[in-house]
C-alpha cells in the first residue's frame, strides 16, 4: 500500500514477496531497496535455502535516503529519517535519524 502524497524516486526497488507500507507523505529517495525476502542458512551445496517472507512498513512522513536498504520484517516509525546508503535491519523509532551499515539511531528529530 502506498500512501496518499508518497513519493517513490527512480531506480527503487520494491519487492512484493510479503506486503510493503508505504505511508502517507513518506519520500523514497533514487535507487532505495526494499527487500520482504529472504533465505534460511541452507547445506555447504546449497546455501540459499527455504524461503523466509516478512512485510516492510514505512511510516507516514519518512525520508528514506538514495540507496539505502530495508531488510524484511522492518518498521520504520513515522517521521523518521534513514540516511543516503544506510543498511536497515532492524526497527527504527519515530521521528529519529538512523545511518550507517547497519544503521544506528544517531538522534530524535523530535
């Protein structure tokens, strides 16, 4: 679902494996990865095993920075900014800002 006065730039991904949210007035900024799959550690043979799905919310009002990637299962909060590049792989509080690999709250935006 994508929001009312969302906005998704060119180059994004966005994969449907599980449902994405994409809240209301959130900007995904060029070539920024949402990714709802992922893969069991399979055997030494095959070690992209079973499929593992999970959804992606991104709150109303977000920045998420050009190239950044949200991993499954990953809630953004409202408000909140992910820097240009940032690897999130874990759920993000409102109204903060988060950057690095793998992304770190830095502050509360307020």
């Amino acid at each position: 679902m994508i929001g009312e006065g969302a906005f998704i730039n060119m180059g994004c991904m966005l994969s449907t494996h599980a449902p994405v949210t994409v809240g209301r007035g959130a900007y995904l900024g060029m070539g920024v990865t949402v990714m709802t799959s992922t893969h069991e550690l399979g055997p030494s043979d095959a070690r992209a095993g079973e499929l593992i799905t999970a959804p992606v919310v991104i709150g109303d009002g977000c920045w998420i920075g050009a190239n950044a990637t949200i991993l499954p299962g990953v809630t953004i909060g409202a408000g909140t900014v992910i820097a240009a590049g940032a690897v999130v792989t874990r759920d993000c509080d409102p109204d903060s800002l988060y950057a690095g690999v793998p992304a770190q709250k830095k502050r509360d935006l307020g």
